[in-house]
C-alpha cells in the first residue's frame, strides 16, 4: 500500500501533461502559438503567446441601416371627366407608355364634340359676315366723303372768282364806268359763294365725323365676332380634350398596382381609379442612425440585401438624403434612398431589407485583433516579429472596427507575424514596447524558435530537468 501511494502523484502528472499537450494542439490549429513555462520549483505554466498573420487587401468602411422598398414613381390616375367605365386594367397588368388602361363610353362626348364643331362654323361665318357689311359701308362713306370734298373745292374756286369779279367792279365804279347796282350785285354774288363753301365744308366735316365713328363701330363689332371665333374653338378644343379623356393611358412603363372600379360604375373624376407603378427601379429607403449620416453622400454606391431573398446582395447607389432627421421608436435617424436596378421586376415593393453604404475606400489595409494593437500619447503600434523572434514595436493608424477586430493600415509588410496577447517583451536591441517605455515585465526571457515565436525562462544553473513521458 505504501508503495502504491508512492507512484499515485506520477500518474496525476503525467495525466496533467497530457491535458496541456492537448491544449497545444488546440491552440497551434488555431493559427496562434503558445508555450508552457515552468518555474523551477514546478509551478503552474506561464501567460501564453498568440500571434496573428498580417493579410493586406482593400477595406471597405460601411453604414448600415433597415428600410424597406418602393417604386421610383408612383402616380394615382383617374379621368378627368365624368362617364360610365366600359373597360378598366386589373391589378398587376404591365403594360408599355401609352397603352391604354381605361376607357369611358364616348357617346356623350362625341355629341358634344360635333355641337361645338358646329358653334365654332356659326361664329366664323358671323364673322365673315360683319366684315363684308364694313367693308360696304366703308366704301359708300368713302364716295360721300370723297363727293364733299369736290364740292368744298368747286365752293372755294367760285367763290375765288366771286372775289375777283367784285375786285373788278369796285375799281370801275370807283372809274366811274360800273353803276352802284353793279357793284352790290357782285357783292351779294360774293356772299353766296361764301355761303356755298361754308355749306360744303361743313358737310364734309360731318361725313368725316361719320366715317370716323363708323370706323370705331366696325372694329368693335369686329373684335367681339372675332372673340365670338376664339370662344367657338376653345369649346370645341374642350370637347375634344373631353373626349380624349375618357381613355386613361399609361404614362410610362410599368404595372397596375391598384384599381378601384369595375366596369359599367360611374366615376365621379375625383376619386383615385387606377394606381399605376413605375418598378424598373426601385428605392429602398434606409433608416440611417445620426452619428452615420455625417459619413454618406449622394452617389455613394452599396449593396441591400432582402428578408425575402436571403443570400443574395443587390447593388445600389444614393440618390436623396432626406434634410431633416425622423423620430423612429424616440430615435433620431434619417431616410437616405438607395436606387436598386430591377430590370428582371424580382423586387417587389414593400419587401424590407438592410443597405450596407460604402462611406469609405481603404485600398491597402489589414485586420487584426484589437488586442494586438497598442495605444499611447504617441500614437497606436503592434508589435511585429522580427527575424531573431523578438518583437519590435511598429506605429500603425486604426482606420475602423470590424467586430473583434481592428482595421489598420501602416509600414507593416504582407505575411508579417504580430503579437496578440502573450509574454512577450521588445527584443534587447529595442528595448521599448509599443508606448515608448522600457518593457520590464521579463528581463530575463529570451526568444525561442516556434510557430510564432515566443519566449521562455532560461533553465537555472544545476537545476533539474522535469521528467517527460
């Protein structure tokens, strides 16, 4: 018995040995490295080494946000007349730009048509009509105005030669070869010649204030047949647009999305009957959190993925940001439209989904655990392996997270081996950590060759060796 107990604590050691070895390879398949230490008094193993491989590529710095789809247009189509439905698209027709969608019965409105078609025939021939009477009344006053006119000069040259005939007889009498009774004839002769100009020029006058009054008669009259023309073909213009109307068409290509009669209904020219889609393009509307929204702009590009088509990433582009922020759920957050292609109409609106926007393009970067990296007053490092197994601090810029990870970008080569987490201090030719001080926590370690490096307490001077199965 005494001997058994003797070799139990042999067993134990060797089954805790093999427990270690055990989370060795566990640990190296992982893609880290480890190593035990022990002291020498046996004691319990030492903070491990894990490293991490440096892979460069290009990063993509995102803004992610929920919303849901809708069409790049909508609009809601209704006749603008009143009339009996005599066919009407159903839900879901697709149909080309100009197809028609609905149609009302014509018949009223081609009577009304043809009744302002017939308006319009009356008012031009009025027209017609008034013009030809002016122009008769016109060229009568023009022979009166022109016959005053001869008969003012035929006054004016008689009465010029009454003048010269009592010129004449007033220089005889005074000679003495004409008698008084002579001189008074030529007198009163002269008197009526000047009668018979005033006559004749005060007629004139009047048929010239005749003509003038005419003249302004004529071109009112003119006007209101001619507004009476312009009044018959704004009516039948209407008519006809009436008529036009009673077919609804499409307004570009796309689907019915709603109707709201049937045929042999009235409508009423108010109500909403067709709802009509333009889904070629469609726009799902991202929820984008304040403290992203700062970071998108319009014609950044991005992927949005669907409930309904899991798997599956569509490409988009930002077309609108909205101003002002929305109040979803007591938060503040701001719709930004992402433009989605769907030539192939699989997108459907109302379909929710999440937009992931490129806000930025880091072409050359590397990814590591936060663990790895070191921040200072002086800035941010990892610490990089070098080819003696020490590690030597390298200053790096954290351009963003990713998860557990930091995305950096620096002087660090491809391939490069850099320290997690572990003990491990600067190589003595450094002597420094990652903040600039002297790394005292193992001055007695030295590099060993491993996996990923490593260090280890050297093995004291006539100290033994533990045993190993």
């Amino acid at each position: 018995m005494a001997v058994d107990a003797r070799r139990a604590p042999p067993r134990r050691r060797r089954r805790r040995w093999w427990l270690w070895l055990l989370l060795v390879a566990a640990v190296a398949a992982a893609g880290g490295s480890f190593v035990v230490v022990r002291d020498r008094a046996g004691s319990a193993p030492a903070q491990s080494i894990v490293t991490a491989t440096v892979k460069r590529a290009a990063f993509q710095v995102k803004v992610d946000g929920p919303g849901s789809l809708s069409p790049i247009r909508s609009v809601s189509l209704t006749p603008p007349v009143s009339g009996t439905l005599i066919a009407i698209a159903s839900v879901g027709d697709r149909v080309v730009e100009g197809a028609s969608l609905a149609r009302l019965d014509p018949t009223p409105f081609q009577r009304a048509v043809a009744d302002a078609r017939l308006s319009l025939d009356k008012a031009r021939a009025s027209l017609a009509a008034l013009q030809a009477d002016q122009a008769k009344t016109a060229a009568s006053l023009a022979s009166q105005v022109a016959s005053a006119r001869a008969a003012v000069d035929a006054a004016q040259r008689d009465h010029d030669s009454q003048q010269q005939t009592l010129d004449l007889t007033r220089t005889l009498f005074d000679m003495g070869s004409a008698s008084a009774n002579e001189l008074q004839a030529a007198k009163d002769a002269l008197s009526t010649a000047d009668e018979a100009r005033a006559n004749a020029r005060t007629n004139l006058d009047t048929l010239l204030e005749t003509q003038r009054l005419q003249q302004t008669s004529d071109e009112q009259a003119l006007a209101n047949a001619r507004i009476a023309v312009e009044q018959a073909k704004l009516t039948f213009a209407t008519a006809e647009q009436d008529l036009a109307d009673t077919e609804v068409v499409a307004p570009f290509d796309g689907i019915v999305s709603a109707a709201n009669g049937a045929v042999g209904e009235s409508t009423g020219g108010s109500d909403g009957l067709l709802t009509f889609v333009d889904d070629a393009t469609v726009v799902l509307d991202a929820q984008i959190d304040e403290t992203d929204i700062g970071r998108v702009a319009v014609g950044q590009s991005g992927t949005v993925t669907l409930d309904a088509i899991p798997g599956t990433t569509f490409p988009g582009r930002v077309t609108r940001i909205a101003p002002t922020a929305t109040l979803v759920s007591n938060i503040p957050v701001f719709y930004v439209a992402v433009e989605i292609d769907n030539a192939d109409h699989a997108l459907r609106a109302g379909m929710t989904g999440q937009a992931s926007l490129v806000v930025r393009q880091v072409p050359d970067a590397f990814q590591l655990p936060a663990r790895a990296v070191h921040s200072a007053n002086a800035g941010s490092s990892i610490l990089v392996e070098q080819t003696d197994g020490s590690y030597r601090p390298v200053p790096v810029t954290v351009v963003a997270a990713s998860g557990i990870n930091s995305v950096l970008t620096g002087d660090v080569p491809d391939g490069a081996v850099v320290l997690v987490s572990g003990d491990a201090g600067a190589s003595p030719a450094q002597g420094t950590g990652p903040g600039g001080e002297t790394n005292q926590r193992r001055p007695n370690a030295v590099p060993f060759p491993g996996p990923g490096g490593g260090f280890r307490r050297p093995r004291q001077a006539g100290a033994p060796s533990e045993r190993r199965p």
